[in-house]
C-alpha cells in the first residue's frame, strides 16, 4: 500500500500558485497503480481518497506511521465504487462481490481487509474514500439501483446529469462520510454550475468514463479568485471547503465526489451567484 500525504492550504497562498504549484497540491495523477493501493492522505478534514486495483494479486491496507493506529479501520469508515470488472471485497471474513458501478459502505472496526478481481483481463477498479470515525455502523452493499438519485440541470444548460447517492442517510448509516456518483446526461458536459462552496465540509472530485483525447476543466479556488486544473481520465481533485469545485469536460463524463466534515447534510451549501464569479 502506497500512501501518500497532501497538507493543507490557504486561500490567500493559493491565488499566487502557479499551474504547476497548483497540481503538485490539489491534482491527483496517478490514481489506479496495477496491483496497489494507492492512496492520498489529505490534511483537509484528514480525507484518503485513491485507487485500489487488483490484478494478479491480492490486496490489503495497512495502518502507517500517518495513522497512527494498529489497523486502517480502527478509527475510520470508508466507501467503495467499483469502475472496472467484478471484484470481491472480504470483510473480516465476509465477502462482497462487487460489479461495475456497484458501490460499498465499510463501517469503523474492520480488521482485515482484502481485494481481489474475479478476472485479471477485466480487473476491478476500487475507487475509494475513507474519513475519521466515532461510530461503527453496518456494511452496505450499494448498486447503482439502490442509490438515491437527485435529478438536476437542463439541455438547455448543458449540465442535465442524475446524482447517484450512494453513502448517504437515504440509503445507508455513516459518521461523517458523505459519497455518490454523477452521471451527466449525453450532450451534457458542465456539472456543479452555477456553483457553490460548503464551509463545514471538504470534497475530492473523481473523474473517468473519458477517452485519452478529452479533458475536464475542473475550476476551483474562492469565487472572487477562481482557478483552474486540466484534469484527464482517472484522476483526482482535492477540493477545500473554501473552493468552489465545478467542471466542463471536453465530452460527458462521470464523475464521483466524496466529502467529509461537519455534518452529512448534502444540501448544506452556500451558493455564488453567477454575477459574483471573477
């Protein structure tokens, strides 16, 4: 297991970053390594978020320096969404076979954990989330069918999509974490916009499901000093509570977001107004 750690920011510091300073900070490259988990560790709100994908081996995570803790769940819950072939999850013992889009909500407590793919030609690809935790709740097993779906936007916007709630009071117990999947409609590339921040809680945007010739222009930063990261197939962006955190893609896209802090409200917002953006 591979963990790497991202530390916090402020605003004021950011608006004099440079693209490259920009990336090395908030842009997450290399999201899915064969045969590793490959995680970062950010410093806002103590989120990990990474790539789990196992092909020819079985993998574990571990509890590192950065932890501080004997196992990874002995203080934290996580959730899972699988953007590649079956895979199996083992939960001290109990399996969970997980297909394409079908997602998992692992509670606080979990010993030992494994991940394997059911076919090495089509490997699993576990994108995950995990945050701090004070409560164990029950293991969900969560397909695409079974997430709370919020439908928002318009043709005529171009940001027409269906939000996927999968870790969510909707559908499942969690202390803090908060996850889904945005699927925008075809013909539609903007999400999140017109955009917002939420002071309690932080976010990591994932996105996938483009071709190696499209991109996203993931625009983030306080609103009267806004920013942006060219952001390719799987890859990550680490989004504080101050940043607005909103897209237009090349071509559609699907995205998933995570978010941890505060509270779990997935409305508790605070919305820009179009005029206000600089």
């Amino acid at each position: 297991m591979k963990l790497n750690t991202r530390y916090s920011n402020h605003p004021n510091d950011v608006k004099h970053y440079t693209t490259e300073e920009l990336r090395e900070h908030f842009l997450i490259e290399d999201v899915f390594v064969k045969d590793e988990a490959n995680l970062t560790y950010s410093h806002n709100d103590r989120i990990i978020a990474g790539g789990i994908q196992p092909v020819q081996e079985i993998l574990t995570l571990e509890a590192g320096k950065e932890m501080g803790v004997e196992t990874f769940f002995e203080r934290r819950e996580g959730g899972i969404i699988n953007i590649g072939g079956k895979g199996i999850i083992t939960l001290d013992g109990e399996a969970y076979e997980l297909d394409y889009q079908d997602g998992l909500y692992i509670g606080m407590g979990v010993k030992e954990i494994t991940f394997k793919s059911v076919d090495a030609n089509q490997p699993a690809k576990f994108y995950f989330n995990s945050a701090p935790a004070h409560q164990s709740y029950p293991h969900t097993l969560i397909t695409l069918e079974k997430a709370n779906k919020v439908h928002l936007g318009s043709d005529a916007e171009s940001n027409k999509r269906t939000i996927n709630q999968y870790v969510h009071p909707a559908v499942c117990k969690s202390c803090q974490l908060v996850m889904g999947m945005t699927i925008l409609a075809p013909n539609n590339m903007w999400n999140t916009m017109p955009c917002h921040t939420h002071e309690r809680r932080m976010e990591v945007y994932f996105y996938f499901d483009l071709d190696e010739t499209s991109n996203v222009f993931h625009f983030m930063g306080q609103p009267q000093e806004t920013r942006h990261l060219v952001v390719r197939n799987e890859q990550a962006v680490i989004s504080p509570s101050w940043s607005i955190h909103s897209g237009v893609g090349t071509s559609r896209y699907t995205f998933i977001w995570g978010m941890c802090g505060e509270n779990i409200t997935f409305d508790d917002m605070d919305h820009v107004a179009m005029k206000d953006l600089k």
